[in-house]
C-alpha cells in the first residue's frame, strides 16, 4: 500500500489475534492508503479491525543506515518507511513493501488483483495467502502462519489501570546525560499490575519494551546475586528510603544541572529524609506531578521527541540512593557531585513510553512479539499488553466464544446436517463452563476426545468425510485452527 505509515502499528504478533481489544488503527494516511485499505476489505470484509487491517499488511521494516552518522539501524515499518522516504518526500515507498505487498503491486493493486493473488503462498511458508487471511496472519511474513499460538496475554488501558490502586512517590530521576530532575510519579506498582495480569508462579523477570522496540529486563526480586549487577532493578518490594540533595551549584535555576522546579521540592533541606507512604516502588506511572503523561511521539529525526513519555511509563527509584550527580558529558570534578558512572542513574531503567510487558519464562508452545512492528498502537490508543508466562484462561474463554460465534453465524449447508451446527456449539459452551471453573483437564479431555474427531481435516482433499460434521473444509480448518490454539494453552495449566 503505497503510503507511509502513521507513528502507530499493530501489535505484531507472529500468531493468531482475533480479538476486537487487540484490533490495530486503521489505516492514517490519506489517498492512496486508504484507497488500498478498502480495497482490501472489500474483497476480506472480515479482517476490518484485526491486525490484518493495518500498513503491516503490505509494509515491512528494515536496515537504515543514516547518511548524515553512519549508524545502521534496524527499525520497524513505520519507523523504516519515515526514514526512507524522509516522511513522505522521497518516493521510495516500493522499498517497504513485503512479499504480499509486491505481488499486490504488481498485479495492479486492485480487488481483482486480491483474488489473483490470494492462491499464490506470497511469503513461501505453505499456506495460501487467502487461508492466511482466514486465520488472521500476515501473508506477507514466512514467520507468520496458520500454526503459530499466541501466548496468553493481557490488556489494560487507562481506565481499568486507574481503577487499580494508586501509589504516589516523590523521587530523583537522575540520568546519565540529559540532566536530573525532582519529581512526584502516581501509578499502579508494576507488582500490582502483574497480579491483576494473572503472573504465574514459576515467572522470573519481566521485560518492558519501548514502542522501537528498546527493552530493559528487570528480575521479579533482587537478585543482585545471581544478575552479577550492582543495579538490577527489581519488580517486587520496596526500595532504599533516599535523601533530598539540594545545592545551589546543582539547581538547574541558577546555570546547574537538576531540576529543582517540583512542586514537591518545598520545605525540604539538603540531607532531610525522603518519606514515601507505603515506600518507594517500581511504577507503571500514569501521572507526573498530577498531570497525564504526554504520550509519545517521533520527531523530524525519528525519535522519541523530548517530553513525551506517556502514557504509561516504568519508574524504576534508585536501588543506591545518591545524589544528582552531573551529566557525563561535561563533568567537572571541582564542583559537587561530580559525574561518576558507579552511581545508580535510574532514569536509564526507566522505560519512555513502556507498551509492551514480558513476562518470562514464555510458555512452551508459543510465539513471541516481533518488538519492532509493536508498540505504537499502543501509545495512540493508550493501552499496555502484558504476554508470556500469566494465565492463559481469559484467553482461553475468548476463543471458545469466537469459535461459537463463527459456527453460528456460518451458512447452514456448511454442516452435515441441523444437528451438527447445534451439538457443536452445545459442546463448545460446555468446554467453555467447565474452563471458567478451572477445570482445565476435563475442558481439554473433552475438546481431545469429544470435539476433535467430529472435525477430522479434509483440506488435503477438498473432500467432506462422512464422520465430520462440516462440510465446508475452509471452515472445518479455521475451526481446527482456533482448536489447535486452545489446547496448546491449555497445556500451559493442565
């Protein structure tokens, strides 16, 4: 689709994502994106709002190397299309295109041309574009296909995030070079924030991803031992009660390097305790002195422009309280607080525009993000997934009520006969109860040995066998598709 994308992209799962709450923006950009947009959905009206229905369909990112440095830099769609074409002034737009998009290209870019294409298998990994669009994965990306299983995840946005419990913590943000500042983060304590995700117990460390795809890990406790780092910051617990360091040399208001303006500042002395209630914790911060977080944005050079750092960002205190210490650029050793890189610059942990929680060790079985197609839906659309190792039953319930819905919404003559239709969704609905109770066991026992043989695949034929109960084999694969998916996430449990 010839048009550069806007700063948003679909969370790029190399899996299924049916669900509407993972549903990306819509196409941003005016004329010819658009156009192409409905073409696309008037030839696969089902795909409006999936992950399907975004620029990722067609574009893929790559290797910038930037002429002015000579850094090379691996980017994600978006970002890769802004650099290249100089956000829409050079006519390179040919260079973003994935399998999927050129083959569309080239065969005229229209609905006929959809049909054309939707037999060839663009992207090389044996699926037919068309039976990819069926199951919700990218036809243009080999790593992306019928047989990949999302692993479970959450999604939260600002409403059920301010419905948590709130922490507020007055702290030091000191940073390596940008200078440090003083400041009050309200927000959900990310140990909070993991419970409600349904964190299970044998996790160790999330991983929190900016939307380029920069990620800071952090081990659910201390673990200063086994990391080998003097600063790991840690989910779990409080942090280290610090001190206010005040000094004129330092205050950004008269030529210094910190930035004293906080309304919190008042009435403190240099050396007074810094008094936290509940004590200082890793946040999932919404708020910085009362105020929302700007959310983020790229700038004319493609990067997150100075002041957003919204709408969520991980606020991570100084595990070895100290002082605002200068910046490493032009430390001077003769005035205060000299720069030293032995001192804890916690702002560097503390992850700008944080879209993405992985929670680790990932489930066996299932996929994980491509980091860099994620994240700045997210930023537009101010929410947070968290994926990996958390309980994969809400998930679960989601598909079993998809699976339903499709069966019910299918065409009559797609089935054996009346009954087929009506037992099918009987047993998914059961499945369904049995899961919502937690017994995980009987819901796969009977999806194994009840569900399964009635949908015996005719793909490889194109043939309706007595024993199934659907005749349609597109919709007897989609079916063995989302069953497929299901299992795999109830061995997550079982």
């Amino acid at each position: 689709m010839r048009a550069f994308c806007k700063v948003v992209a679909a969370v790029f799962f190399i899996v299924l994502v049916p669900m509407a709450s993972f549903a990306p923006a819509a196409y941003q950009h005016a004329g010819d994106a658009e156009k192409d947009a409905r073409v696309f959905l008037n030839v696969y009206p089902d795909a409006a709002g999936t992950k399907l229905d975004n620029c990722v369909l067609c574009h893929s990112g790559g290797q910038y190397t930037d002429p002015k440095t000579g850094k090379t830099t691996t980017m994600g769609s978006c970002q890769y299309c802004h650099a290249i074409t100089g956000y829409g002034t050079v006519d390179q737009y040919e260079a973003t295109l994935n399998s999927y998009g050129r083959d569309y290209l080239f065969q005229g870019r229209s609905e006929s041309a959809l049909t054309v294409i939707g037999s060839l298998d663009s992207d090389g990994d044996g699926y037919s574009s068309t039976a990819e669009i069926a199951a919700v994965r990218y036809p243009g990306d080999a790593n992306d296909d019928p047989t990949k299983v999302t692993a479970p995840f959450r999604i939260f946005d600002k409403a059920q995030l301010e419905a948590m419990p709130q922490h507020s913590q007055f702290m030091l943000m000191n940073t390596t070079k940008s200078g440090d500042y003083y400041v009050e983060y309200a927000g959900v304590a990310m140990g909070h924030l993991l419970k409600a995700a349904g964190i299970r117990a044998d996790a160790t460390k999330i991983s929190v991803y900016a939307p380029d795809g920069y990620v800071i890990n952090h081990p659910l406790v201390d673990d200063v031992e086994n990391t080998g780092a003097s600063y790991a910051p840690y989910v779990y617990g409080t942090y280290p009660q610090s001190l206010f360091y005040y000094d004129v040399t330092a205050d950004k208001a008269h030529g210094g390097w910190c930035d004293y303006s906080s309304p919190g500042t008042a009435g403190r002395a240099n050396g007074d305790p810094i008094l936290v209630e509940n004590g200082l914790r890793m946040l999932l911060a919404l708020r910085a002195e009362g105020v929302d977080l700007v959310p983020g944005r790229l700038d004319s050079s493609n990067k997150l422009a100075s002041g957003t750092e919204g709408p969520f960002r991980t606020v991570t205190p100084q595990k070895l309280p100290g002082p605002p210490d200068q910046p490493s650029t032009n430390s001077n050793p003769s005035l205060i607080w000299a720069y030293s890189s032995a001192n804890d610059h916690n702002a560097g942990f503390s992850t700008k525009s944080a879209t993405i929680i992985k929670v680790e060790p990932m489930p066996a079985g299932t996929t994980d993000i491509d980091v860099l197609e994620a994240g700045w839906n997210y930023v537009d659309s101010g929410k947070i997934v968290i994926y990996g190792d958390i309980d994969p039953q809400q998930n679960i319930l989601d598909k079993l009520s998809s699976m339903t819905d499709v069966i019910q919404t299918a065409d009559a003559d797609a089935f054996k006969n009346r009954g087929a239709r009506r037992a099918l969704v009987q047993d998914l609905r059961s499945v369904r109860h049995l899961i919502a109770k937690g017994h995980y066991q009987a819901g796969l026992h009977k999806l194994e040995r009840e569900i399964l043989p009635t949908l015996e695949s005719c793909s490889e034929t194109g043939k309706h066998h007595g024993k199934n109960w659907i005749r349609d084999c597109d919709l007897q694969q989609q079916l063995l598709w989302s069953l497929h998916e299901i299992i795999a996430l109830l061995n997550i449990v079982v």
